[in-house]
C-alpha cells in the first residue's frame, strides 16, 4: 500500500471544475488520475485499505501457526501499515461528514 501522496501537476489543477470532455476527453470512469473523480478514487482508496488489512490478518494467523516463512517483523509491519490507512480513511470520513453537515446548515 502506497501512502504517498503525489503533487498535482499543471494539466491536474487546470481541469479542475471543467467536464471531462473540456479536459481533452478524459473518462470519468477511470481509475485514479486527473479524469476520474473524487468517489472514483475514494472508492480505490477504500479498496486498497481492505486489501491492506487482510493483508494483516493473514500474516497474523500464519504467525499464530509457527509459519517459519513469515517474520513477526513483516506481519506488525503490515499491522501498521492497515491501522495507518484505516485512520486515514476516518479521517477523510469524518471531513466530509462534516463538511456535508456544515453545508446543510448554510442559510440561503
């Protein structure tokens, strides 16, 4: 699992806003990149966290085993790594949760 996060390059920030065909044609059903969008990529970051834990849970019940292929090193690694993506992901939750509610409580 990736936890990096890359910079937006120029073509990235001026298609922000604009259709996907103002932006040269970029399909909206891709995933990642500039032409997908935010439920796109949230979903594929969504993804990536449960493959990360069960990733984890695997590597722990082999430890549990006595697999002597796997190293507790490597399974609390992949422990950190899901707990990491998991707060991520709450965290990203919880701002949208609230932006959500702070929109909703706008007056017009």
């Amino acid at each position: 699992m990736d936890l990096r996060i890359n910079a937006l390059n120029s073509q990235a920030v001026t298609g922000i806003g604009r259709p996907a065909a103002a932006r040269g044609g970029a399909s909206a059903g891709g995933v990642g990149g500039v032409g997908s969008g935010f439920a796109d990529n949230f979903k594929t970051a969504l993804q990536s966290v449960s493959k990360a834990q069960n990733e984890a849970t695997q590597l722990q019940n082999e430890v549990q085993k006595g697999n002597p292929n796997v190293s507790l090193e490597e399974t609390m690694l992949a422990m950190q790594k899901a707990q990491i993506g998991f707060q991520a992901t709450m965290h990203v939750r919880n701002r949208m949760v609230q932006a959500y509610t702070d929109i909703m409580n706008m007056s017009v």
